[in-house]
C-alpha cells in the first residue's frame, strides 16, 4: 500500500495578491508627532452630541448592530432626498468601493481610474481580480476626462473619479463631467467619490442632479473626513436601487458596527455645526494656498482639507525631512509630490515657517 506524503510548501497566496504594494496609510497623530498632518483626518475633536449616542450604544455591544445599517440609511435618505433603498452603507467609503467592485466586476473586467489618485483603487481592483487602468492626471492635476473616456474598452465595467481628487485636491467642474458622463456607454458604471465634498467651496457640479439624469452614477460618500468618524469607519454609496441592493448583498454582515451607525445619525443632526468646522477649513485653506504662491510653490486649487505640491523625489524627501525635523508629519508619494493636511491656524502657520523659504529646497 502506496503512503501519502505530506505536501512538502505552505498554502499560497494568490499571484496577484502577492504582488500588490501594500496600502500606505498616512500616519496619526499617534505617531509622536506634534503634528500629524498626513491622514486627512478632521483635526475638530468628535461633536459631543455625537459622543454621548456612542457612549450610549457602548453598552450594547454585545448585541450585534443592524444588519442593514437601517436607521443611518433612512437618515443618509432623508439628508440627502432619496428612497432608503438608494443608500449602501459599509465600513467607509473604501469598503462600499470593495462592495461596488465585487457586485459588477467579473475576473478579467476593466476598471478605469485618474492616477495619481486615491492609493487604494489599484489595490482593490487587483483583489476583486479585475484589471487596474489607470490613466495620467493633466498637467493641471485634472482628471483626463477625455483620455479616460478613450480607455474604455468592451471589457471595461467601472470608471471611478474622485472628486475633490485625493491627493491634489482638485475637483471636477460640472460641465466636464456631464460631458463625459454623456460620452461613457450606459453599460459601464461611473462612481463618483466625494469623501471630501463637504470642504468644496464656491462653484461646484451637483452630483445629486446628475445622479436623478444619469442612471450609470453612483455617489460615494464618507463620514470618516468632514464628520470626523475615521476612527468608526462608516460611508454609503447612492445608486440605483438594483446596484444598491446588489451592494448590501456583497456586503460584509453586521460590517458596520452599532456605534457607526448610530454616529452617522447623530453626525447628520448636527448639520450647522459640520457647516461651521467646514467653513473654518476652507478659510484656512484659502489663507495657506494664498500664502504658499507667494513663497513660490504652486499649488493646485484644492477643494479639500488638503493641499498638494507637486515634487520630484529629491524635492519631496528635502520637503518630509524638513516637516519632520519640525515636528510636522506629511505624507509623501514616490515619483509625485507631497500632501499635507490642514488643522488649526497654529499648526497651519508652524508649517507655512518652514515653506517661507522656497528658495532653501533644491527643485532638480
């Protein structure tokens, strides 16, 4: 009788997976920094009103959360004028993404996306098995609408445009969009990511209109960013009801915890004071960008709670190192540039001190 011999290598792991760059998460204010301005996070404490409904579903963890995020979807429905129905929730806007790519990508499928954008869209197309097609941002750090729109093929599914883009800042203008959303088949779904939305000042495009016109748009959104929820990983998409229900049903069960969605709710209550903190950003934001010009860095209109300096790698590490040595943490990208987030006046103004001197950083 022939023996059975134990297999002799460890279980691996897919080729593809084992390929991928690992995501890069900019550092908190965990770090050891005084100034941890590399995660986008809000740098507003949580609102206490938000704080005493998690304090209250802390006592009932026990309990598994609603399954289908009932309650906060009803109130993302009314926020927003849709049907509850239109509303995926999941643990922030990057888990509705995996939701969205597992529910309308096949194996081999195409995704379409601006790079340089947010990190985690090449990763979680490579995971679903579908193919990551990422298309060059315009000198301006403007999404190539119209390079994009060439790149779609038969096998493409998904385009996602981020909007304000992470990491530049810059939004899409409406008349573009509608442009492009008119050129794309209506086969191919197009995801909006608005995860910094809520910072957008002055002229912008209605997602919500074009969303009721186009029926291939579907709006992402988070509460990680403007509504300071990072910490309880709580976003949502807006799409048609089919894709909606599509999403829930690839939907990690119970993902969202009790005291996200309970957060979520309370966060949308407190709408005038979301409003405040935002306004205050923005103020800010035009302050810094205004004074970085005149050092002589060029910067992007950003629309975020971030602003971005396109760098060469040499630039880049002279920019990180110099933050650092001030106690400041950024967030650096190889081959792109640097994306520092904004906080108070106090900090904002520590990190304008060490850009005052253009002139001290090499630009080869």
């Amino acid at each position: 009788m022939t023996s059975i011999q134990p297999e002799t290598s460890a279980p691996g792991l897919r080729a593809a997976v084992a390929k991928l760059p690992a995501y890069v998460a900019g550092k908190s204010a965990e770090s050891g920094l005084t100034a941890a301005l590399a995660s986008n996070e809000s740098h507003f404490a949580p609102l206490p009103s938000v704080v005493a409904l998690i304090s209250a579903e802390a006592g009932r963890i026990h309990r598994y959360p609603s399954m289908g995020a009932v309650e906060a979807r009803d109130a993302i429905a009314r926020h927003h004028g849709v049907s509850a129905d239109e509303i995926a929730a999941g643990p922030g806007s990057s888990g509705v993404l995996q939701q969205i790519i597992s529910a309308v990508c096949d194996h081999g499928d195409e995704v379409v996306f601006a790079w340089r954008s947010f990190e985690a869209y090449p990763i979680l197309v490579t995971v679903a098995g579908a193919v990551p097609v990422p298309v060059p941002l315009l000198e301006n750090e403007h999404h190539d609408l119209e390079a994009m729109n060439a790149a779609i093929t038969d096998r493409t599914r998904l385009v996602l445009l981020c909007s304000p883009n992470n990491p530049t800042g810059v939004s899409i203008e409406a008349d573009a969009l509608e442009q492009f959303l008119r050129s794309v088949p209506p086969r191919v779904l197009v995801v909006l990511d608005e995860a910094y939305i809520e910072y957008q000042r002055g002229p912008g495009l209605d997602a919500l209109d074009l969303y009721r016109r186009y029926p291939n748009l579907c709006i992402l959104r988070t509460f990680s960013k403007a509504y300071g929820l990072a910490g309880l990983r709580i976003g949502y998409a807006i799409a048609r009801p089919a894709l909606a229900d599509g999403l829930r049903r690839t939907a990690i069960p119970f993902g969202v915890n009790r005291m996200a969605q309970a957060a979520a709710v309370a966060s949308l209550a407190a709408e005038d004071e979301i409003l405040a903190r935002t306004n205050a950003v923005a103020e800010e934001r035009t302050r810094v960008v205004a004074a970085l010009r005149s050092f002589g860095w060029v910067v992007p209109d950003s629309q975020a709670n971030f602003y971005w300096l396109r760098a060469s790698d040499e630039l880049r590490d002279q920019l990180l190192t110099a933050l650092s040595d001030a106690g400041i943490l950024a967030r650096g990208y190889a081959g792109d540039g640097v994306r520092i987030t904004l906080a108070d006046r106090d900090t904002n103004d520590r990190v304008l001190a060490v850009l005052s001197a253009r002139e001290r950083f090499a630009d080869q």
